[in-house]
C-alpha cells in the first residue's frame, strides 16, 4: 500500500470544505471541472461536426444517438453521485481512511457490474429501441455502425466516473478535471483519422467515431485507477468484501434515484425528438445540433452541478448545516447571474453558432430558432441540475428524482407534443422555455423543502414559503 501518511499530505489543503469561506468552496471544486465538463462536451461537438461533413445522414444518425447514450450514461453519474454521497459525509465525519478506501473499492465494483450487464442490454435490444423513435433507412444503419462499439466503451465509462467522484470526494476536483480531459483530448485527436482515414488509416466514418471513444475512456481509466492507488484514495485494507453489502446499500440509496433522475432528461430528449421528426429530418438534425451547443453553454452550470456535491456532503457530515444552506444560495445567485449572460450571448450569435454545426440552411434555421429562444430560459436548468445534486449529496436523491420527473413528463414532454401537433417546430421551442421557468422555480421550493435554503437566503420570497423547512 502507498504511504499512506504522505498521500494524505499531499492533499490535505484540497480536502477540508468544512473550513473557510463556502464561496470559495465552491469555486475550488467547481472552477477546474468546467474544463473538464468542457471537454467532455466537445466530444459529442466533435462527432458531430467531423461526422455531419460526410453528410445530413450521419448528422441526423447523431441526432438519435445522443440522447439515448446520454440516458444511458446517467448510469455512470448516478453511481458517482452515490459514491459522492456516501465518501464526501465519511469524509466530513472524520471516517478512517481504510473505511473511505474500502468504500471507493466497493463503488467501483458496483460500477463495473452493473454497466457491464447494461452494456449488452444495449447491445441487443438497439435496433429495435432505434426503430421506435423513427431511425430507419440510412440513418438506421449508420447508428449500427456506431453503437456495438460505444456499448463496449461504456464499462470503462463507468469506473472512471466513479473513480473521478473518489477525488471529488475527497475535495480534489482538478485530478478529476484533467482526467476528462484527457480522455477527450484522445477522442477528438483520433475522430478526423478513424472517421475519414487519415495517416494511412482506413476510412471506418461512425465506427471510428465509436473505436475514437473507446481508446479515450481505456487511457482515462488505467491512469485514473493509478493516481487514486498512489495517493492512497484506493488500497487493499483487509478483507475486500467486509462492509460490501452495506456499502452497496449507501451508494445504491442515493444512486438508483440519481441515476434515474438523470436518464429523464435525455430519454425525455429522445421522446421529444421523436416529435420533432414529425417535423421533417431538417428540424431532427437542427435540433441535435441546437441541444449539443447549448450543452456547452451550460458547462458552467454543471460544473457547479459537480462542485456542489462535495461541498454539501462534507459539510453535511460534518453537521455543519448552516454552511450547506449558504453554498446552496450562492449557487443559485450565480445560477440567475450566468443565465442572464447566455440568453444575451445566445440571443445574438444564434445564426453563427448554428452555422458552424449545422449541415445546410434549414437546419441551421432550426437550430438557431432554439437557441434564441430557449437560450433565455437556462437558468431555470441551471436551478435543476445544482438543487438536484444538492439534495443527492444530502441523502435527499428521491426529491432531485421528483424534480426531475416532474420536468420532463408532466411538462416538457406533454407540452412538446401538443405543440408539435398544433405549432410545429415553434411549439416544441415554447415547452422546453416552459418547462425550464417552471422548473426552476420548483428547484428552489424543493431546496427549501430539504432544509438547504432558507427564506431570508435569497430573493424570492413567495415559493419558498410555500412549504416549511425540514431538518
């Protein structure tokens, strides 16, 4: 084992988030992930761009793709925040370091099972999952030129979401950062040689896309399982499987309803997609591209997503609650701040932005429609995603599951179709503005619900008192 007293030195001054200012908590936690939000992001950007240049087929096969591995990839962010949850509060307790090296041993296990079986879940049953929201002809067999690969590259996925949130757990967001990162780095580096066979590579289009995928995730985590082992964040403490069932319950507890909680907005995403080829195969490819440059506006926003999460659960273990209400207000003040930036940004690079990513004129009119008018509502899903992984850092993850239940299919969805029906394309714009407002609000009802806000902490006075606070 490591010298484990070293390791614990050497980052001793990232750990401690019960100490200090709460703003600059969160600002230590969240600033480095941006970049490593970022990268991620630029992946599915990437695919996008290189693939939409062998034509709208590829561009529209995308389209489908991304929403449905996303949901799929909620797997791997409901056991990272499950793991969060249960390591960060040890961590804020005081719990040994066998006990929190133990416990990171057990969710990687948990990690690698369970998207090892969803791996050839998806596997068999894509082409028929596919087919149901209206993939057929070329774009059907792009997507098999895609997806067996992408399935392969998913366990690898998982493990280094999991040992990412070890890190974070222990208040070390920019070991995290630089290992998505990487795995980024190595994905658009491969995409133009295996996609248009480069370098004396063949020409494999979507499939290279998938192998491009696989080698970043391979690389992230051998040298992610690494760092963790030398630092001591990871080790063999005694019996391996002492403590597993219960370790299984703690992470599982908060990462069952994260992780559910997180598919229901891509597979809401896929369901609205399905609406929006009622429209035409212009307005499917304009939408994908529309919902991939608003993904990296949000970066910010989910960064502090992920930066929230520690600094909750280590305060929350520690009891220190009044300093989980304040990290949960400022949030929200930057969430409201930063939203206002992009709608302007939004409001007036819509067209450029939608050129770049598009493949011809009306899908870049498509897309350029969303951006404008959605882009003014993101801070209402800023609001959604920092409450939801407050309240899961809290134990709380059955009401960020509500929340996000709630958003997708009692009003995003239902009101996507209706607008699809009698609006077209205009009315499925409207309910993605509607759902985000509204669920923004509920996001600070819910925070004040979960005892992580309170009334006199932020500005809106009226929702808050709609329901008291809980201990």
């Amino acid at each position: 084992m490591p010298d484990q007293a070293q390791s614990e030195n050497d980052t001793s001054d990232r750990s401690d988030l019960t100490q200090g200012p709460v703003w600059r908590a969160l600002a230590a936690m969240s600033a480095p992930m941006s970049f490593g939000i970022f990268a991620v992001l630029s992946v599915g950007l990437a695919d996008a761009y290189f693939l939409g240049q062998l034509g709208g087929t590829e561009l529209a096969a995308v389209g489908f793709i991304y929403p449905v591995t996303t949901a799929v990839t909620s797997l791997s962010i409901g056991l990272s925040a499950g793991a969060n949850a249960a390591l960060s509060q040890g961590v804020g307790r005081g719990d040994g370091a066998e006990a929190t090296q133990r416990l990171g041993l057990h969710a990687i296990g948990l990690g690698l099972v369970l998207s090892t079986l969803i791996a050839l879940a998806v596997w068999a049953i894509y082409p028929l999952l596919f087919g149901a929201l209206g993939a057929g002809g070329d774009v059907s067999g792009r997507i098999t030129e895609y997806i067996p690969v992408w399935a392969l590259s998913f366990p690898f996925l998982v493990v280094m979401m999991i040992t990412n949130a070890v890190f974070r757990a222990h208040g070390d967001s920019l070991t995290s950062a630089w290992i998505m990162v990487l795995a980024a780095v190595v994905n658009v580096g491969l995409d133009p040689l295996l996609i248009f066979g480069m370098w004396g590579l063949p020409e494999l289009g979507m499939t290279g896309a998938a192998i491009a995928t696989l080698s970043g995730r391979i690389l992230a985590v051998v040298i992610a399982l690494y760092i963790a082992w030398r630092r001591g964040l990871l080790g063999w403490c005694g019996s391996l499987l002492a403590g597993a069932l219960a370790s299984t319950k703690k992470i599982l507890n908060v990462g069952l309803p994260a992780a559910f909680s997180n598919a229901i907005n891509p597979a809401g995403m896929a369901l609205v997609t399905a609406a929006v080829a009622t429209v035409g195969e212009a307005a499917v490819a304009g939408f994908g591209a529309a919902t991939r440059i608003q993904s990296m506006a949000l970066v910010p926003l989910l960064a502090l997503s992920s930066g929230i999460g520690p600094v909750i659960g280590q305060n929350w273990g520690a009891e220190k609650h009044d300093r989980t209400r304040e990290a949960t207000a400022n949030a929200f003040w930057f969430c409201i701040g930063y939203g206002i930036l992009i709608a302007v940004v939004l409001g007036v690079f819509a067209e450029p932005l939608a050129a770049i990513f598009a493949s011809g004129e009306d899908d870049a009119r498509y897309a350029a429609t969303y951006l404008r008018f959605v882009g003014a509502s993101l801070f209402g899903y800023g609001l959604v995603v920092t409450a939801n992984a407050a309240m899961n850092a809290r134990d709380k993850a059955v009401w960020s599951m509500s929340l996000s239940l709630s958003r997708i299919f009692v009003i995003y969805l239902p009101l996507a179709w209706i607008g699809a029906m009698t609006l077209g394309y205009a009315g499925i714009v409207a309910a993605a503005v509607l759902a985000n407002v509204i669920a923004g609000w509920a996001s600070i009802v819910s925070a004040r619900g979960t005892d992580l806000l309170k009334t006199d902490n932020v500005f809106i006075k009226f929702p808050l008192n709609l329901i008291p606070a809980r201990s």
